[in-house]
C-alpha cells in the first residue's frame, strides 16, 4: 500500500459554510493560490449550484490554479454534477465530489426514502458524474452512524459505479478513534473491490476528536485525510490541516507515512486564512498558534536555553515561523525588507516591492519602529485594495470627548461624484458610520464589529473589521492604520464596495437573462 496521505483540502467548501460573511471572488482566489502553493493535492473550492457567486468564484480558481487538483461538490442530483462539470471545465483536470447520506437517522428522517432508493441514487450520481471526468469522488454522508453493511454495500456499490476515491466522514464527530478505526478496517476486511479505489476520511470536531479519528483512521488503511486551513468548518469544525500534515511529518519513523505539504507554508497560509475568513486564531492552538512555540515556565526555559528539543519536539522555522526578529525603521532600505518578506515565506511574485515599501515608510515614519507583523498586515492590506473600489474616503475629521456626543465629518467619493456629510453619535465610530450612511445610496446594518491589534506594542496598526448586513447577506470588511478610527471608516468603505460589486453583478445578469448561470439551488449542503 502506498505510503503516502493524500491531502484533500475543503477551506473553501466546507469551511466557508462557517463564515459570518461570503468571500468575494478576489478573496478566494487569494486563499485558493496559497493552498496550492502549500502543496495540497486536490483542493474542494465550492458547490456551483449553490449561487452564481459559488459557480463564478470556482470557475475562477478552475482557471488559475494548476499544481492541486480543483474539486466541486454536489449533491446526488444531475443539475448539481453538471454545474460542477460546467464551473470546472477550464481546469486540465478536475473532480467531481457527489454525496448522498446513508445513516438511517439521514435516510429515514431526512430524505425519507428506503436505502436501496438511496442506494440507485448514488450509483446514478457516480456514472453521471463519470461522463464528464474519470475522477470522481464519492460520500457516504454520516457514514459514522451507518449500520456497517449498509456502509460495506454503498462503497462497493460506488466503487463498482465508477468512484475512484470514496470518502466515509464523520459528519457530525461521534466516532472516538477506535471506533473509527474499527469501520475503516471492516471496510477493508467486507468490501471486495475496496482496492479499486482510494479510501478517504472527512472528519468533523463535535467532539474534539477530528484529528485524532483521521491519524486512527490512516493507521487503518485510508489514504486520503479531507481537512481544513486552521480546522475551520461547519460548527466545531474540520479536521486541522496544519495539525494532521504536522502529525504526519513529526511522527513519521512510527507511521512510516507522508504527504506532499511544503510545511514552511503552513504559518503563511493560516495567517491568511484567519485574516481573510475574520476568524482569529487562539492562542493554544496547536501549530500555528501564537502560544504554540513560546515558554514560560522557568524549568521549561531553562531546558530551551540548554537544547531546544528538550520542550520543542518541532522546530518554530519548520512550520514557517521566524525566530529572527530584525525591527525596520525609515532608514531600512528596499534590500532590508525584501528580506525580511523572504524569511516570512513571501515570494518576489507575491507582493510589489515598491508600494510595499512606500506603505511600510509612511508607517515607519508614523511609528518608528516596523515589525514583521506589521509588514504581514501591510502586505494583506495592498492585496485587499487592488480591486478598484468605487466608495473611496478622500477625507474624515472625528471630536469627540467626555460630553454626550461624538461628531464626524466626511468627504466620500462615489463614483465620479463627491459628497460631504456630517453627523453625531453615541461615539466616534457610531457617529463616523452615520456619516457614512448619509452618503451612500445603500441600506444597511453593522452586525459585527471589532478592533485587533495587528503590530507590536502600543503604537502598532490597529485593525478594525466589521460585519455588515445587506439584503440578507453578510459582508465581511477590514481597515489597517494606526488611527483606529480610520481603520474603522476603511472597514466600512470595504463592505459598501463589495455591496456594490454584488449589486453590478446582479444587475448585469438580470439584464443577460443570467444565461450563462446554473439556476440557484434552495438547499445549501451542510457538508460531509
């Protein structure tokens, strides 16, 4: 059996799902190049039929990347596959991921349906799916709470069907490890044609345990571990890329077992993540959070100071994280920071030398002292604006102080037009944001706010994101400067341009007759 664990990633399908706010198009794009540059092999970007904002955002990423493989999902429903064969057609090669739940609770009570119709309904799925590419995965949905020959009879069946990988999750994190393991070696020792095909795991965190039950379950046979960038995902969550790619790697000599993650990656690839999904990462978290490789105890330092194994069992730079703190002022030149963007991982390709450097000066001047956080946060910042925005703040002025009322005033551009307004509040940034409000043509609510800190120390850049409601839809937005209150203007100013990207979008396919679009489906899966 072959050695290695293939590296199945869902960030943008099933982790998306848990998003207090959709991506835009631009943004998963963003996320999508940072899996593939970390080595993932099949990356699962959305589910087409869903929305024409899900068809257009994986017929993006089906035409950019080109070293992971671009996967879509859909249910066991020809109009779904074929949304995914029409989103996915401009990549070389893609699969098809179709599922159908096989759990009695699922079948019983949630598709009403005896098992043997569910049973004609995967099989019909899987050789449909097999018109349009010969790389098809197939999900027993909730496989974890399926009586075991129901589970043996539907992956032969789908094996038998056309499958060439066939996934058994742990849809909703009841199984503990031995259990787990159980089911995957019964399915090996009952299902003839088991080796036809390759046996993956999808795991989800209910219970704590997604990570353990995918190492349980790759002891036991299984070859693929579907997984997410800093395990986010549908309620508790996915099972954590970092953690089982680190797993994997660390304990190797005992598994005998390995991927194709370039685990230098792993930092870079998180910190984007938590930015762009507006899901902080905590502290304790293993891998990649901020307390994962620092000591406080005083044996423990002591025992780092006298070799560094004796509390680390990897090392900080194996996971992508620079030990070496080198601080920038406005005397550090091009050479310094194209450096310094190098030890953090950063390509040439992935930045312009020339507007990180004018931004990283202007905040050095302001602050003093740069630090490679604030250069990170600079860097996304760049990304963010290179998409040409139609609401642009051209000047705010804020007074507020220990009185009732805080008052703003603001010039926004529109367009080719210019307004400005003026407006009081119960503080700076509710009276800043009804300015705001004032001056656009939009309805909308705040939902979410809050302010991080995204440098070192009291002077570094503040960052403010918000959450804000349109229509029924969420839209997730972030400022960077080291004045708090504009950070919180540029937030707002970011949602209002992704509203109104939304809105030229719809407006644009109303008046096609949205032709070139899969009608929108009433049900979004809530994953596998």
């Amino acid at each position: 059996m072959d050695n290695k664990v293939i590296i199945f990633d869902t960030t943008l399908r099933d982790g998306e799902q848990a998003l207090n706010a959709s991506l835009s198009v631009h943004e998963k794009l963003q996320i999508a190049q940072a899996i593939e540059r970390l080595g993932v092999d099949i990356m699962e970007v959305g589910f087409p039929v869903s929305s024409p904002g899900d068809f257009e955002s994986v017929q993006q990423i089906a035409k950019t990347v080109k070293n992971s493989r671009v996967c879509a999902l859909a249910r066991a429903v020809e109009a779904d596959i074929k949304a995914c064969a029409d989103a996915l057609k401009p990549a070389e090669a893609f699969r098809i991921h179709t599922f159908i739940s096989t759990s009695d609770v699922h079948v019983q009570q949630k598709l009403r349906k005896e098992f043997s119709d569910i049973e004609a309904m995967a099989v019909h799925a899987v050789k449909y799916a097999r018109r349009f590419t010969d790389d098809v995965e197939f999900s027993c949905e909730d496989a974890g709470r399926t009586p075991i020959d129901n589970l043996c009879r539907m992956v032969e069946q789908a094996i038998k069907a056309g499958a060439t990988t066939v996934n058994i999750p742990d849809t909703v994190g009841y199984t503990v490890p031995t259990e787990f393991g159980g089911i995957i070696t019964q399915l090996f020792n009952r299902v003839p044609n088991i080796d036809q095909a390759v046996i993956s795991v999808h795991c989800h965190n209910d219970l704590g345990l997604a990570v353990a039950n995918s190492i349980a379950a790759v002891q036991a046979g299984v070859r693929q571990i579907e997984c997410t960038i800093n395990g986010i995902g549908e309620r508790a969550g996915n099972c954590s890329l970092e953690e089982v790619a680190m797993i994997l790697k660390t304990r190797e000599s005992l598994l005998g077992l390995h991927t194709g993650i370039q685990h230098q990656e792993i930092a870079r690839t998180s910190k984007l993540v938590s930015h762009l999904c507006n899901m902080p990462v905590q502290l304790n978290k293993a891998i990649v959070g901020g307390n994962a490789f620092s000591h406080s105890s005083g044996i423990h330092q002591d025992g780092m100071l006298k070799a560094s194994n004796t509390y680390e069992i990897m090392t900080p730079e194996s996971v992508g994280i620079s030990k070496t703190k080198l601080n920038l002022t406005s005397r550090s030149g091009r050479h310094v920071i194209k450096h310094r963007m190098a030890s953090l991982g950063y390509q040439d390709s992935d930045y312009d030398l020339e507007q990180l450097y004018a931004d990283f000066l202007a905040l050095a001047d302001k602050k003093g002292q740069v630090f490679d956080d604030d250069l990170e946060a600079l860097l996304f910042n760049i990304q963010q604006q290179e998409m040409q925005d139609f609401y642009h703040i051209d000047y705010l002025t804020v007074q507020s102080g220990s009185g009732e009322f805080a008052t703003a005033s603001i010039k926004l551009a529109s367009g080719e037009k210019q307004q400005i307004e003026s407006a009081t509040g119960n503080g700076p940034v509710d009276a800043l944001y009804r300015a705001i409000k004032q001056a656009v043509d939009i309805e909308f609510e705040v939902s979410d706010y809050k302010i991080s800190n995204k440098g070192a120390g009291e002077d570094g850049l503040g960052q403010a994101d918000i959450v804000v409601t349109w229509q029924g839809r969420n839209f997730h937005g972030f400022g960077l400067a080291t004045d708090v209150i504009e950070a919180s203007g540029q937030a707002l100013i970011h949602t209002l341009n992704s509203i109104h990207r939304a809105k030229t979008i719809s407006a644009l396919k109303k008046e096609a007759g949205a032709k070139q679009s899969p009608s929108p489906s009433t049900h979004k899966p809530q994953g596998v």
